[in-house]
C-alpha cells in the first residue's frame, strides 16, 4: 500500500496555505493530510441526500454524518474513502423509489457502454469522446508526449486534481500533478486552439492563472506600473512621487525595465536589458494582437446543483426496451448490480481497450472497479459536483437549448472520485467512465533515454566485462539456468551502476525540448571537484541519478536559468524532496520561482524559501562556488532567461540557455528601439567567446536560435560547440548533438590543449607528463593516464590502508618474526582529484545525514572534522574489514563499495554481492555510510547486520574509492 505523509509531515514540509483552500472546505485535516469537503446544497447549507435512491449495497457502506460533518468512512477492503452524505434529518427508512427513476438507473447500468481508459505512463489517465475528443486527468509533467507516444490525439480538456502536487511517498514525491503549460503551448502553437482547464474552485482558477500568467508573461513589474503590481511591494493605489526624477529602473510609464538588484553596480548602464520592450516584443503575435492568458486558456469549474431544474437538463440515460422486467430490475437493484446478457459492459469495455497502454490492475484498483457498480445515476446527479464541457464550436443557442453535444463530468465528495459522461445532441449518455481522484505516478518513471538495461553506465559496463571471463570459469559463479548459458539481463546478477564523477565537466540527461515525444526535455548536472550542480533539471531527474548511483547528497546546488516548466518543473521537485541545497539565479528570476509554486502547490512562499538555500547570481559580478567561477548574463527570451560562464583551474565552459540568437534579427531589433547597441553586442558574444565547451541551444524562432544560424559559426567555434535543447538534426549537418546520460560525460578536466600538427613533436620533446592541474596547460595529460614517477612521494594511503586494514604480517616485527615486506604501490585515481576549498564544507553535508552528528554544537562539530580520516582505496581493496565492521563509521565520499566474503579467494564482485535476506544488495554509493546500527538505520547497511561478521567492505569502483572514517571511541566520546 502507498504511504502518504502524515499530517505533522505535512505540517512541517508540505503544509497548505490554508488562506486558499476551496470555499466550503472544512479548515481540518484528515489522516493523510487532505481537506474533506462536505456537499453544497442549494441553500447554502450542508444538506442530506433528497432522495433515497441508494442500493443496498450503498446504503451498507455509506453512513450518515452530524450537522457539522462526520469523518469519513474507510472502507475494510481497500483504501478507499465513500463519500460521507451530511445530513440535519436522516431519510425516512421506508421510502420507495419511484418506478420511473428505477427504469433509469437500470437504462444507466445497461444500456450505456463503459468508455475506454488509457493509462499514461507518466500518470493520469486519457478518455476518447465523441463529443470533445480526448479528456484526460492528471497533468504530471511531459505528458503530451504520453499521448503522442501512445498514437493518442493529444487533449485539449484537462481535469486539474484536487491535490495538485504528488504527495505519495517515493521518487514521485513532490511531481506536479498540475503542469498545464506545455498542453496550453503544444494546442495553442500547434493545433491552433484553446486548453480548457477543469478545476475544483475559484481559488484554484485564481493560483493557476498567477502560474500561467508569470510562465507566459514574465514578471508583473515589467508590464504594468508599480501601483498597480501586487508583487512590486508598492500598495495597490499608490501613486508615483511625480516631484521627484524616476530612477533610471523605470519609464516613462512608471514600469520597471529591470531590477537593479540584479546588476553589480559597476555593470555598464547601456547593456542592461530593458525587459519591458523585450518581453513586450515576444507578446506580440503575427496578428499584431498582443498575448494574452485568455488567448490560450479557458477555465470550467465544478459547480453544485441550484436546483431540480438543473440536474432534470442533465444528459440522462436512453429508455429501456420494454422486454426488461421490473421485476428484475427491483431485483437487480436490491443487490446493488443488474442481471443482463449486455455483452458491452463496463469490464468488456475497459478490457477490450486495455491493450498496451493500461497497467495491470492492482487489488486497489479492482476494490475501485467493484465499487464504481454501486453508484446509480440518480445517486450520481445528486451527490456529485458537475462540470460541462461544450465543443469549441457549439452555438450559444444549441448550449441554452440542451441541442448540443457535451461531455459532463461530476466530481464526487472530497475529489476521491470523478465521473464522466459522454452524451449526445439529444441529450442522451451515449458512454460514461469512472476513474479514481488519485493521480498515480509511476515509481520507475524516469528521463527519457536514461533507463532501461541498455543504457547503463559506462563503468558498469566496462568492469562487467572485464569480469565475464572470471564469471563464466570459476565453479563458484553463476551457473547457467535452463535457458541457456547466452547471456541475457537477468541471467546473472547486475553489478550496481559505479560513476566516478569529473573534476569537471558536466553529464546531459535530456537533450530535446516540451513537444519531442523521443527525448526528454534539456537538462544538465555540471561536475565541480566531484560534486554535483543541476542545471535545469527535469522531471524526474533525482530518481533518474538514483538509479544511476548518484545519491542526492552529491548534488549540492541548482542553476535554474528561467521558470518554463521544461526548465523548473524538476527544480521543485528537488528543493522540495531532495537533500538541501544551494538555488543559485538572479533574484528576479528566484522571486517568479518562488511566486509561481507558491500558487502552485497552495505551499506559503516562507516554507518554500525554507527548503533550500538561495544564492543570488548578480549579472557583471563573479560568483564562486564550490571551486569554481560564474559568470552570468541575461540572454534573449520570451521571459527573464540566464545563460553563464563557468571557469575551473583553466578549463571553461560556456552554457547559452534559451536564447534567441540570429546577428540580422537582432540589428533589426536595434532599430525599433527594443536593444541597445551595447546590449545587441552582448548577446553576439555569448556564443563566439574563447572557451573548451560551448552548449548552444536551438529551436523554433523567435524565442530560440534556429539552426542555420548556428551553422554559419566560425569553425572555430562549431569544433567545440554541442546542440542542445533539440530533436534531431537535419542530415548532412555538421554540428553535433551532445551526448546524454553518465556514459556520455563530457570530462573537461582530461582534455588536451594541443593543436594536432604539433602534438607529436611535443610529445616527444616532453620528458616528464604534467597533471592537469599543473599551470602549463597545453600539455595537460588525460587524468588517469598519469606517470607513475611523479608521485613517488605519496604513501599516505598506503599507509593509512595499511593501518586500517591489517595484513597477517602487520605486526610480525613485534613477535620477532620477519619485517613487512615492501609492496609496490600506486596510489587510486579517485586521489588524484586536486583539493577544494569546499572540501571540508562537503565532508560536513555527508556527514550530515548520519543520525546525531547534525544535531551537535559548532565546537563539537570542528572536532569531528579534524578526527575524521579521508583514505582512499584501489578497486578490490578492502575498506573496512568483517571484524572491524562495527567500530568504525565510515561515510563513502566517492566511489561504490560492495560486500565480499572475507575467508573466499577472490572472486568477481558481482558473484560476491549479499542479498541479507531482503532481496536488497549490499552496496554504497557516495553519500551512503555503514557503522554501528546506531548510526545506520538501514540495518542491510549498518554493522550489525546479517552479513557483516563474515563480509568486508570492499570498493568496486575501477577508479577507487574515497571515504571518511571515523573510529567510535570517538564517536561515542562526541555524543
């Protein structure tokens, strides 16, 4: 069953801002965290239910509740809530049902054919209409492409869920569940025609369109005058001090053009953007209209009965042929079913579409599909909030008349269940459905191009091969099954995925953009000495890198360039579940962010702040971080978008983000006055400036750079420049799609500055091969192909292995025996990586996570810091041994240790890997720790596990591995 997180979960991360909860909800919460809602009568009191049209069935289940509402009713078998009917005066217990509502309620269960569901991948679910064509529930982001991949026509209806950001527990905790910008662009841009959103309240109406009109506008101060801009901290009425000179921010108009917070002081004047002109720009369509919200949305909310006359115009069900007795049907209603050789029912229907694109039924599900029989029409029309839907075409007259096709779709109490009825011109159900209130999001969703066998990582794959033959010849490996000795996935055990991250570089996890149905929106994680920067991240990402073996701790900040939902739909859900981390944007750009989910996610804007730690990019001042040098620069989009420079012992790289780049439309934009000259040559230099990588984005003009003006680059320029946020492209281009996923790093810090004419000849004139992290850089090596002779001098780890992991002879000096003999020595390449000022700040966010040493006093904390030992360890190596496996805390910093059984030779590890009796392998990945069971409540993990007395820590990783120990005698003198 699916956990959800409790209410004082809630309280403490994900509470609600109760100022906008829906009218009519009761201000307390259940026990999974969400708002009951009582029914509305036509009164404006909590009414019973007028008639009593229940089954027996319903009537068994549904319990009546107080005046000032009950809670509401779980059922035994499933985790399913039945509505709770409210009542001030019970029903009378003996009232009939008259014969004509009877006849409709049998017509409904019989006659009318269950519409097919399609399950989306990503979540939610898709049903064909004939009256509006495809509607669908759930909006979890990239779910266009779900239909597109499934030859599904993309809807243009969307049902807005209750809750509308995931709060199940897993890798799909803190997904939007509402993300309606890409549906709202692709019908707009592509199919030329209005979304309409279906939602539950007018608040929820009011925080979409804050959502919507920050996404597709751009900030409130940049389009209407400071009085009038709620967000510009200036009352509304208050008038501009006319007396006294406008500052140099704002025009004539009393808009802002720019924020000066988000320029250093010394910035030139002229280059600063005036994002009043420029985002104006982009508003205006070919038309000459300007854009609006209301150009691409419309908005379709749920609404109670007023009065009998309403729910009489509702679309009924057809009348029943006169050979169905009422005999059989009183008795097909007191068992809350009907006996009928209707072949096309409900589960014919849905299971003759099932096909490919439903999941398999759980037993909640089913539970779902059992009760979905009890409700009849009358019950439905009467307890049920109802939304209708017209096609876009409809005549006024038509609709006031009821001569029109429709689709109606009522929303049962609390949201916990919807259902939808199709109905004709004349005003009959020709097909209904009903589906669960509950998005759920798959827990193995991830990147496009990221999953699966075939794209595991490079290291993996390389020590699987080196290993194969060791498998295939020991006696004790994986013997062949009944299938074959050919090797298949799951023919042996997988080795766990190992990445030994760059010293810098960066790893693509999605190359394309909102409306490729193939790739994954564009998303980047930048390495600076190891650790992890998310540039854009997108949906789903943190699960992705999971899987990968990357844990959240090793990703310690986000780069977020601008608030389209391809671009920040995986930054909300990283401040929100992942590990802490460091935001890092212009301020402008941080304050729609932070606006945007606040009216999202019904979260107050305080608690998100508090999820993370902010970092201000200020456009013209360096930022350092982690090591490594920004600098950033407002490019050229539809709303505020950064694009920036990062400089690393050397080594460079230059991310363009979304930006409109074309040299002749911009000196056309010079002459309207929409860009200053400076500002026009700021943005030519983005792309052409000195530097190792350049990722350059294209797309559709004119808010991206088309292709071909990226093929008429200096060739220079084009060697070192990959196309990102893209498809495809043409054939018989010349430029370069920049590859995804860890086998696909791009690492900067191995590449050589030497032209190839004089490579060879320098070459051989060099005796002695310099790290890379040597000041002559047009001789820099590839990091692991390092001569042994220039670290003669380093026997700190082998000294410190030596200690830590004893050999039998260790000690046979102090028995009179022998000396130890002298071994060679090469030290791990995972200890080449130079050291980081932020060093110590990143040991103390690892150590963080372990139990009791987060909550230690500042003196305490520095003793840790200076007793903990950093070793690192060659692949094979033991890290900590069987029997010191309770002594010892140690925190995996980089690199992949495993499990191997101390008394065997040594084997393959991926032979070696222990189950511990929960079908879960023994592995650490970077930011994981083992020690006391104290300080891991992960039992699999801790010492004291099953395992641990007969099994040494062992590192995997081909290039080492890297931890912090710490002894517990200290630890135990700490706490």
């Amino acid at each position: 069953m699916t956990k959800k997180i409790s209410t004082s979960t809630l309280k403490k991360v994900f509470q609600r801002n109760k100022s906008s909860s829906p009218p009519g909800d009761s201000s307390t919460d259940n026990e999974d965290g969400i708002a009951p809602r009582e029914l509305h009568s036509t009164n404006g009191a909590h009414s019973p239910h007028p008639s009593p049209h229940l089954s027996a069935a319903e009537n068994s289940s549904i319990s009546t509740g107080d005046p000032d509402g009950a809670a509401t009713p779980r059922n035994a078998n499933s985790d399913e809530a039945f509505p709770v009917i409210t009542s001030k005066q019970s029903p009378p217990p003996t009232m009939t049902i008259p014969a004509r509502e009877q006849q409709m309620d049998l017509a409904y269960e019989t006659l009318i054919p269950t519409l097919p569901i399609h399950n989306l991948p990503r979540g939610g679910v898709s049903i064909q209409t004939q009256a509006c064509g495809y509607v669908q529930f759930g909006i979890p982001p990239e779910t266009i492409k779900d239909s597109m991949k499934l030859g599904l026509e993309v809807p243009s209806v969307y049902i807005v869920p209750v809750d509308r950001f995931c709060r199940e527990m897993g890798p799909a905790l803190g997904v939007n569940l509402a993300e309606f910008e890409f549906p709202a662009y692709f019908n707009f841009f592509v199919q030329r025609r209005k979304c309409t959103l279906v939602v539950d309240s007018v608040d929820a109406e009011r925080n979409i369109r804050k959502v919507f009109t920050e996404t597709l506008l751009g900030p409130a101060q940049f389009r209407v005058p400071e009085k009038n801009s709620s967000e510009s901290g200036v009352q509304d009425g208050a008038d501009l001090d006319v007396s006294s000179p406008l500052p140099s921010s704002v025009n004539a108009l009393g808009i802002k053009k720019y924020e000066e917070e988000d320029f250093a002081p010394d910035f030139p004047r002229e280059a600063i953007p005036d994002f009043y002109k420029e985002l104006q720009h982009f508003r205006i369509m070919p038309n000459g209209q300007e854009l609006v919200l209301e150009t691409l949305l419309k908005f379709c909310h749920f609404e109670s009965a007023p009065d009998s006359d309403f729910r009489d115009n509702l679309g009924s069900p057809p009348q029943l042929l006169p050979k169905v007795s009422s005999s059989n049907s009183a008795g097909a209603m007191e068992n809350g079913s009907v006996v009928t050789n209707n072949t096309d029912g409900p589960d014919d229907a849905v299971n003759a579409d099932s096909n490919d694109t439903s999941t398999t039924a759980t037993s909640k599900n089913k539970g779902k599909k059992e009760a979905s029989k009890s409700l009849t029409y009358n019950q439905i029309r009467w307890i049920g909030d109802v939304a209708k839907i017209y096609p876009s075409d409809a005549p006024s007259e038509q609709i006031a008349a009821n001569k029109t096709k429709r689709v109606e779709i009522f929303k049962m109490p609390n949201g916990t269940d919807y259902i939808l009825h199709d109905i004709d011109e004349n005003n009959v159900i020709v097909g209904k459905v009903r589906f669960s209130g509950n998005v759920q999001v798959s827990e193995g969703i991830s990147v496009i191009g990221l999953d699966g066998y075939d794209q595991q990582s490079f290291s993996q794959r390389q020590l699987k091969l080196e290993t194969e033959s060791t498998v295939s010849s020991s006696s004790d490996g994986c013997e062949d099954d009944e299938r074959g000795s050919s090797f298949t996935p799951f023919s042996e055990p997988l080795l766990p995925p190992t990445f030994n991250p760059p010293s810098f570089g960066v790893t693509v996890l999605g190359n394309s953009h909102g409306f490729d149905k193939s790739g994954s929106t564009s998303g980047y994680v930048l390495w600076i000495n190891g650790r992890g920067v998310m540039i854009d991240p997108p949906p789903y990402s943190s699960a992705t890198l999971e899987r990968e073996g990357i844990r959240p701790r090793t990703i310690v900040g986000i780069i977020l360039t601008h608030c389209h939902a391809d671009h920040d739909a995986g930054a909300f859900q990283k401040v929100l579940t992942g590990s802490p981390v460091v935001v890092i944007t212009t301020p402008t750009i941080y304050k729609s962010f932070i606006r945007k989910y606040a009216a999202l996610s019904s979260l107050s804007p305080a608690l998100l702040k508090h999820s993370h730690r902010y970092k201000p990019a200020v456009i013209g001042e360096p930022l350092k971080f982690q090591g490594a040098t920004f600098h950033f620069t407002y490019t050229l989009h539809s709303i505020p978008c950064v694009g920036f420079r990062v400089d690393w012992r050397g080594r460079s790289m230059v991310f363009t983000g979304d930006h409109f780049n074309n040299p002749p439309a911009l000196e056309k934009l010079v002459e309207k006055g929409v860009l200053s000259k400076q500002r026009a040559a700021d943005l030519n230099h983005l792309p052409v400036q000195e530097t190792d990588l350049l990722l350059h984005e294209a797309g559709a003009p004119p808010i991206h750079t088309p292709l071909d003006v990226l093929m008429k680059l200096p060739l220079e320029v084009r060697k070192r420049l990959y196309v990102v946020h893209t498809s495809a492209l043409p054939d018989g281009c010349e430029l370069r799609v920049a590859p995804t996923g860890t086998a696909g790093t791009i690492r900067l810090d191995r590449i050589r500055r030497v032209s190839g004419s004089n490579y060879n000849s320098q070459m051989q004139r060099q005796t002695k091969r310099p790290s890379i992290f040597e000041s002559n850089q047009k001789q820099s090596p590839p990091l692991f192909n390092l001569e042994h002779s220039i670290f003669e001098d380093v026997d700190e780890y082998a000294e410190e292995s030596e200690l830590f992991n004893p050999t039998p002879n260790m000690y046979a000096h102090l028995e009179g025996g022998a000396s130890v003999p002298a071994k060679p020595f090469e030290p791990p390449p995972v200890s080449l990586r130079p050291t980081s000022s932020s060093d110590a700040w990143f040991i103390l966010n690892l150590l963080s996570a372990v139990p009791f040493l987060s909550s230690l006093s500042y003196t305490t904390t520095m003793e840790v810091l200076e007793t903990a030992r950093v070793v690192a360890y060659c692949c094979d190596e033991v890290v900590l041994a069987a029997a010191r496996r309770k002594e010892y805390l140690v925190v995996v910093w980089e690199g992949t240790c495993v499990e191997r059984e101390t008394s065997s030779r040594r084997r393959s590890l991926s032979s070696q890997v222990t189950d511990d009796g929960k079908g879960g392998k023994a592995v650490w990945y970077a930011g994981d720790w083992t020690g006391p069971r104290v300080l891991q409540p992960e039992k699999r993990l801790s010492g004291d596990s099953s395992s641990s007395a007969t099994h040494d820590v062992v590192a995997m990783s081909a290039e080492g591995v890297k931890v912090s120990s710490l002894k517990e005698t200290w630890i135990n003198f700490f706490l």
